[in-house]
C-alpha cells in the first residue's frame, strides 16, 4: 500500500512540535499534547493503477441498411463530427415524412380544440345559424299566411252555404205559394164544376113547328149559362194543370236547391279539413324549425367551448406522434455515422454495398489493461467534414487488425484517440466501499513524480478476486496538463472518502473510538490548565487520514493527550508504541490505505 512520504513527515514535524517533555529522574512518563484547532479534515484511500487511453470505441451505425458510402480509411486522423460513412436511408427518411405529417395534423387538431373553433368554423357556424333563424322564419310567415288564407276560404265557403240555405228557403216559401194559388185554383174548379153541372144541365124545351100545318113538339137543351160555365171549368182545369206543373217545377227546384246546398256543405266542410290539415303542416314546420334552430344554436355553443376531453386526447395523439417523428429522426440521423471525437481511425470492417445490421447503439467501449471498460460516447448525429470517401477494398479496413486497433473494442469502426487520458486502478473491497463517483482525487506519476487532479468517473460493479483479496476497479479522469504522460505508465493513486472544512478537529492519535461512521462516540484525554487530565467523552465526525473532526465534547484551544509513553532518557521521543500510537495499537497506517492501529 503506497504511503505519502511527505505527508508523513509534516505530520511527524508537528508531533515533535507538539512533544511535551517531562524531564524525568531515571524514569518518568513523558506526555505528547496537541492543541484543539480548527482547519480542513480529509479522509482518503489510496491503491496503485495505470495510465490508459480514455477514448478506444467501436462504432456501429444505429440504423442498418446498404452501405452507400464510407469517407475514410484505416490510419486517417478524423474531427470530432467529421462524418465517416453512411448507408441508403430511402426507407426511414419516407417514415419520418409520414410520422411529421400525422404530427402536423394531430396539431392542427389539437390547436382546434384548444380554441374551440377556427374562424372558418364559427363562420359556417354562423351561416348555419343564420338559415335555420330564416327557415324558422319562413315557416312562421307561411303558417300566418295559411292561417288567413284560410280563414278567409272558410268565410267564403260559409258565404256559400248561407246562400245556397236562403236559396231553399225562398224556393219553399215560392213552392207553398205555389201550393196556396193551386189549392185556390182546386177550390175554383170544383165551385166552376157545380156551377157547369147545375148551368150545363139539359131540361126539355118546346120544339117550334117545322112548317105550316104542322104541331109542335118538346126535346131537351142545356142552359143558356152553360157555356160560360163550361169555359170556366176549362180555364179553372187549366189554372190547376198550370199550378201542378208549378208546384213541381218548384220541387225540383229546391231539390237542385238542395243537393247544391249539400255540395257546398261538403265543399265546405272537405275545405275546412285540408284548411285544419295545411294548419296542423305549417304548425309543424315552424316547430320543426323552432328545434332546428335551437339545436344549431346549441351545437355552436358546445363547439365553441373547448373540451378536455376532446383536448387530452389530441395532446395524447401529439405527444404519441411526436414520439415517432423523433424516433424516426434518430433512425434518419442513425444512418450516418460521425466521429464522436477527434482520433484515429484503427479499423473499418465492411465495404460498400453491403448490408449492416443497425445498433440503435453508437458503440463499444474498448477495455484498458486493468481490466475496467473506458469509457465514451457516440454521436448518430450527422455533421458536416470532409467527405473525400473511400471507395472499393482500397483504403479501407477489414476488421483483421488496421493501425493501433484495439484488441476488445469491435465496431464497424474502431476510433481511438490518445490525446485524452485516463487512470485505472484496483482498490480492495473495504477502501472501495467509501468511494464515490464524482469524488476528488490525487494522482502522482510514479516515474516523474507529477501530479494531476483526478475525479472518480466509474466503479466496477463487480470484483476481481486474486490471492483472496477481493478488488474493485475504479476509472478516474484526469484533469490538467497531461503532456508527457502516456499510457500504461503507472501511477499512485488517492481518493478522498470524506471532508469537513472549518472543522473543530484533534490529532486521530488523541482519540480512542470503536466506531468509523460520523456521529461515533470517543473519548479524549484533556489536560487541565494544572497539568491534570480528565477523560472526556466526543462525538467524532470525519475520521481523517491525520486528524479527526470533533463535533462536540471539545472546544477551540484545549490541550489533548496525544500518546503517553515511559522513558529512561532524561529527553527524546517516547519509547515503547511510536509516535501518533492510537490507543490500543500500533501507530498510523498508510495513508488512506491502512487505516488505524
């Protein structure tokens, strides 16, 4: 385990600066004292590792498909960025224009319902409601009209009946006049009938002598008043004959009279009918057209008001959508490869035209010779450099080896770039339980004695078990000027576990402590302003290499045993367990390594 020399003997000097002699008889105890300060405790373990390439990556196309192109060739120093190949991306460039444009329509569709409506829609909203407040009119205008037309054609039609009743009632009151003047006339003839029958009656008369010489005779002869009786028997017969053809001339009048009534009665009635039925039509448009009306106004209105429904679904939609077009995009970017940092190129294992499988990974990392993987990245990203591209099986590598390829990095292209270091090393299981990723380091070059600030950028997460001793990898990058120092060179490497700055702190040799987490209980030897010493309970915090951080029991200026040890000198170190023993043991151990005695 490597020990810090120098740090040692710093804290040697303050030991002897710190040593209280006693000066005995023969032999006395001599007492080591320290003052309780305040200042900066770190705590660190330290392993030895190697120097080794950060960047040794093999790259693969995230996207497969025909090797179109491939714009360098083994041994070529590339940028960052600097393209490096490339395969026929027809396919995925035709996706991405589909998934861009179900990502606009989702969009628009979502903008939409964010709104509510587009202007076009409350436009055509509008006009639809402008049609159905003017059908709705229409049919009220045509229902008020109906109903008067109709008023007046039943007005009319009753018109028609009143006259058509005044019409058989002055025909009956002619037919009994008629009936009056014919009974008169009846009476008449029967008195004119007497009469003819008394006037008419033949009674026997005197006949005057034909000649001379002869008698005369009698023989019957009507009355003088008979042909005037006769006569008007005939016109009384006449009269009556007269009146009877009246009288039936007048039924068939009021019979006509009456079957006409009948027909406007019918007329009427069929008109009053078709009236109530083109009503009841027109009544029905306008509440037709009353609900038309209000289910347009209403429809507006809920198109109007955005819906969250309607709006989480299109957000889903979008976010789906977008999903793809990135996707597809990364597939389009996956079919050029780019140098993730400036190198070299060690090898390139396929030609054009042939087919590569994609990745939808940049690479693999190669491994130092500790056995941790680098570490790197790559981008699928395409980017503009040069593109003097390597055709045919000239110039181009095969996989079986190229210049400085790596012996476990595989790739269709293996980058390497030496310009940018790493240092890995082995800490055992107990050391490396401390470690953290982003914790500070110090690495010294064994062979210049240079040293660079490290940070720990990686952990194995599983060991490496030899002779029992179970290890764990750990990779640091390195910070500051690198010139000069190459890989494989070894370093020693130390990791802080744990700071406390403007700490209230004592020496590790002034505590006694079973436990190591902070909040520990310990105790310390305080010596009294008379020399005396009384033994104080601490709460220990960071438990550093040198020094421990005190978080109460003591305060600022007191004085603690540091180590109390028998001498037969009259001066000089104590004798017996070294300097800076902490109770119960040997001495300070390696520097981050050892622990505690």
């Amino acid at each position: 385990m490597w020990v810090n020399g120098p740090l040692v003997l710093a804290v040697a000097g303050v030991g002897v600066g710190a040593y209280l002699a006693v000066k005995p008889s023969t032999s006395s105890a001599a007492v080591a004292t320290s003052t309780v300060d305040r200042g900066t405790v770190l705590a660190t373990v330290s392993a030895s590792g190697t120097v080794d390439s950060a960047r040794d990556l093999g790259l693969n196309f995230t996207t497969g498909g025909k090797l179109t192109a491939i714009y360098v060739k083994a041994g070529q120093r590339v940028k960052a960025g600097q393209k490096l190949a490339k395969v026929d991306a027809t396919t995925v460039n035709q996706s991405l224009t589909m998934a861009e444009a179900s990502l606009g329509s989702a969009e628009a569709n979502l903008a939409a319902a964010q709104e509510g409506e587009t202007p076009t829609a409350k436009d055509a909203a509008n006009a639809q409601a402008q049609e159905s407040y003017a059908a709705l009119q229409t049919a009220e205008t045509s229902l008020t009209n109906t109903e008067k037309v109709t008023a007046d054609g039943l007005i009319s039609d009753q018109q028609q009946v009143t006259s058509s009743e005044d019409v058989i009632q002055e025909a009956q009151q002619t037919l009994a006049t008629d009936e009056s003047t014919l009974s008169t006339a009846e009476s008449k003839l029967s008195e004119d009938e007497v009469t003819e029958e008394v006037d008419c009656e033949v009674t026997a008369s005197p006949t005057p002598p034909p000649t001379t010489g002869s008698s005369p005779s009698s023989s019957p002869s009507p009355s003088s008043a008979c042909p005037g009786a006769e006569s008007a028997v005939t016109a009384d017969e006449t009269a009556v004959t007269n009146d009877q053809n009246t009288i039936t001339a007048q039924q068939n009048t009021i019979t006509n009279d009456t079957n006409s009534y009948k027909s406007t009665v019918d007329s009427y009635n069929t008109a009053v009918a078709q009236s109530t039925q083109t009503i009841d039509q027109a009544k029905a448009s306008v509440t037709s057209a009353e609900k038309s009306y209000a289910a347009t106004l209403a429809q507006d209105k809920e198109n109007a008001t955005p819906n969250p429904t309607t709006i989480a679904q299109d957000e889903a939609q979008v976010t789906s959508d977008d999903v793809t077009v990135e996707q597809d995009q990364a597939d389009v970017n996956g079919t050029v490869l780019t140098a993730p940092f400036a190198g070299t190129v060690s090898s390139i294992a396929d030609d054009i035209g042939e087919i590569v499988s994609g990745t939808g990974s940049s690479g693999s990392s190669g491994t130092g010779s500790s056995g941790s993987s680098g570490t790197g990245s790559s981008s699928s990203s395409s980017s503009s450099g040069s593109e003097g591209a390597a055709t045919g099986a000239s110039g181009v590598g095969t996989g079986a080896g190229g210049v400085g390829a790596s012996s476990t990095a595989t790739g269709f292209i293996v980058l390497t770039d030496v310009s940018d270091l790493l240092v890995q090393a082995e800490f055992d299981e107990t050391d490396a339980s401390s470690i953290h990723v982003g914790a500070a380091a110090t690495v010294t070059v064994n062979a210049t004695s240079a040293q660079l600030n490290g940070t720990v950028a990686e952990i194995d997460p599983t060991p490496t078990t030899s002779s029992s001793v179970v290890e764990y990898g750990v990779t640091l990058g390195l910070s500051g000027d690198t010139a000069g120092i190459r890989p494989g060179q070894s370093v020693s490497v130390s990791v802080i576990t744990g700071e406390a700055n403007n700490a209230l702190y004592v020496p590790a040799t002034a505590v006694t402590t079973t436990g190591t987490a902070v909040g520990s209980s310990g105790t310390v030897r305080v010596v009294n302003a008379n020399g005396t010493q009384t033994t104080t309970t601490v709460v220990v915090g960071i438990q550093g290499t040198t020094d421990d951080q005190i978080l109460s029991g003591l305060t600022q200026g007191q004085q603690v045993v540091t180590s109390t040890q028998t001498t037969t000198g009259t001066s000089g170190f104590p004798g017996g367990g070294g300097l800076f023993g902490r109770t119960g043991g040997g001495g300070l151990g390696g520097i981050g390594g050892g622990g505690r005695g």
